[in-house]
C-alpha cells in the first residue's frame, strides 16, 4: 500500500515539475526577434495561465500524499537515517517539508495572480511568484528522489 | 508573441481591475501571513497538536508526549499556520488589504524561504553530537 502511495506521489510530483517548468520558462522575459526559435523558445511557448489552476491541484494533491507517506518516514526511515548519522540527509527533509508548506501558503496568490483578467502592472510579481514556486517543486523533487534512494546512493 | 503576453490580450475593464485587486488582497493576507506563521510555529514550536504515528494519536496539549513514540509536528505548523492565515485574511479591512502593493506577494514567501534555509543550514555545519 505504502509503495502504491509513493509511486502516485512520485508520477504526481512529475506532472507539477513538468507544468510548473513550462510555465517558469513562459514567464522570462524573451526576445521577440521573428526567424528560427530555439527549442527552448518552443517549450516556453505555452499559455501560461491555463497552468496555474493544474498546478495548484497536483501541488494540493501532491501535497496530501506527501502527508500520508510522512509517517512512515518519521518510523522507519527518519530513525534508520539517525543511526547511519546521515545528519544532512535528514536536514534536507526538513527543509523538503518547509518548501511545501510555503508552498501551499502561496496557492491561494499565486493562483488570484494568474487569475483573468491578467494586468500587464502584475506581470513581474507573477513571475516571480511563479519562478519561486519553481524552485520550491524542484528542490521537493530532487529530495524526494535522493532520499528514496539514498541506500543505493551512499551505500 | 509570448505566451504571456498573449494571455493578458487587451486592457482589463475598470471594474475587472477591481474585483482582480480586491480578490487579490485577501489572497496577498493570507499567503504573507501564513508564509510568517508558518516560519515562527517552526521556529518557536507552535504545532496546534503533536500527531504520534505510532499510536495514531493526535494531542492537543502543548506538551510532548514522550511515551508515544515520535511525533509529527508538522501538520500542526501547517494547522496553527492556516488557522491564523484565514483569520487574518478575513480580519484585515478591505481597505488596507486592497491596498497592499502587489510586491508583497512574492517578496515574502522568498525572505520566508531564505530565512528557513539559513536557520537550517544548522543541519549541515553542526557536527553530530
């Protein structure tokens, strides 16, 4: 049961990396010289704001499932971690379940901001919000990862 | 034309404007403010209630229970934190929250952030005890 749980977390968690990605890259500024575009031009070539009610329910759902593994980490996992003294492991949990937490607290803004209609004078704090909520998924997902793999990884 | 750019299309109407700013207000109370609770219940440890795995008991004392086996305090952060969040957003007049600049928005949940990693690089310059 616990592994089912934490496989949908893990192709959940792929599907709010991919959309959130998307969207971060649509944000930067770019140059809008016509010709050739780049792939990158090309990933980023999405409407932005049909993202961000997608993204606000995979991070929820996301989330909720992280909260159900969680205390199988706190028994098993985190006091194996503690007897390996794997200190930083367990420091980068911590800081795993930080990042989701502001993260659920900045939905609700980052949500009303992409909301219609969009105001240009609102485009800056919108990437912004959108680039740090990025950086939030990113860094819960490489964790995520590390630490599920962490026997194999420092064996 | 950027996918931004061709989301915001024409000019807002005045009154979509408003009801953007107005809607955009409570939701700038709520996050900032969940975002600073939820950094000060961590950091002063202030769960509403200790869930012990374990057991598969919640308690609401304020008091660790040791006997219970290890507990999770973080879906009480997130409790006190979204308690106090919803209170504020709906506390705060209108007036003052529609007024905010919009700034806010990310300018806090980012110090928030910084401020968490900063506090917790505790993790990996300690040594163990």
């Amino acid at each position: 049961m616990i592994t089912t749980l934490l496989i949908i977390h893990g192709l959940l968690a792929v599907a709010l990396l991919g959309a959130i990605t998307h969207q971060a890259f649509s944000v930067r500024a770019r140059t809008r010289a016509a010709g050739q575009r780049s792939f990158v031009d090309q990933f980023s070539g999405v409407n932005p704001a049909v993202y961000a009610t997608p993204i606000m329910l995979l991070f929820i759902v996301t989330c909720i499932g992280g909260a159900f593994l969680y205390p199988q980490y706190r028994l098993d996992v985190r006091p194996t971690l503690e007897d390996l003294q794997y200190r930083a492991a367990n420091g980068i949990f911590e800081i795993k379940e930080h990042m989701a937490a502001i993260g659920l607290g900045m939905l609700p803004i980052y949500v009303a901001y992409w909301k219609a209609p969009l105001l240009a004078s609102h485009s800056v704090t919108r990437r912004y919000l959108t680039w740090l909520l990025a950086f939030l998924v990113w860094w819960n997902f490489l964790i995520g990862h590390i630490l599920n793999n962490i026997k194999g990884l420092f064996a | 034309m950027t996918g931004q750019a061709a989301a915001t299309g024409p000019a807002a109407a005045p009154t979509q404007t408003a009801a953007s700013n107005q809607a955009a207000g409570r939701a700038l109370i709520f996050s900032a403010t969940f975002g600073v609770v939820y950094g000060l219940c961590f950091y002063y440890n202030w769960p509403l209630f200790a869930y012990y795995p374990q057991v598969n008991e919640a308690h609401f004392s304020g008091q660790l229970v040791e006997t219970l086996g290890p507990p999770i305090l973080w879906y009480g952060w997130l409790a006190t934190a979204g308690l106090v969040a919803v209170a504020a957003a709906y506390l705060v007049p209108r007036a003052v929250s529609d007024r905010l600049w919009h700034g806010w928005a990310w300018i806090i949940p980012a110090a928030v952030v910084v401020v968490i990693l900063i506090y917790e690089r505790r993790w990996f310059v300690t040594p163990p005890q």
